[in-house]
C-alpha cells in the first residue's frame, strides 16, 4: 500500500486509546466551519486516522486507520475517498 501521510504507527496506538477526542464531529473525516451566513461550509481540522492510497483509482483510494479499511475493503467503507465517515465515531451533528 502507498499511502500518502503514512503516520507513524506509535501515534495511531496513543489516538486509538480514546479516538472519539480526536475524530471530528458530523458525518465528514474533516470539521465544517460556517464560511458566510448562507450555510456555505469549508473543511477544517482533518481526521488524524484519514488517508489516502494513491496507487488506487480516484473514488477508491480513501483509507480509514481506526477501521485499518479502505474504500476498496469491505462492505461498509466506500466513500472514504470523498472524506464520508465510516468509522461511526461522533457522528452527531452539531451547529456550529
């Protein structure tokens, strides 16, 4: 696999103790911030176990290190690659 953050295992073992304090909130591997008062909304914080295999094709290269799954695995990750959880973690909305 040629992943393009590839972060170090060390780290990926302390975060998944608690994931749910580092996932962000919502349906998206990434936090939403309000952009203007239309409900326009812009990525953020990116999900620290998101990732990316560009050895894969466009819309099956996303990879999630919690779930050790990418869209090209199983049957319930598919849209990783456009930064849609499938992980379940915190995805509770929240207003922002």
């Amino acid at each position: 696999m040629s992943l393009l953050r590839n972060p170090d295992p060390a780290k990926l073992a302390v975060l998944r103790k608690n994931p749910a304090e580092h996932i962000p909130r919502g349906w998206y591997c990434y936090t939403r911030r309000p952009e203007r008062d239309e409900g326009d909304m812009l990525g953020g914080d990116l999900c620290p176990f998101w990732d990316e295999d560009d050895s894969r094709p466009e819309q099956l290269c996303g990879y999630c290190h919690l779930r050790q799954e990418g869209d090209w695995q199983g049957e319930l990750v598919g849209l990783l690659w456009d930064q849609c959880k499938a992980c379940g973690v915190n995805e509770e909305w929240e207003k922002p």
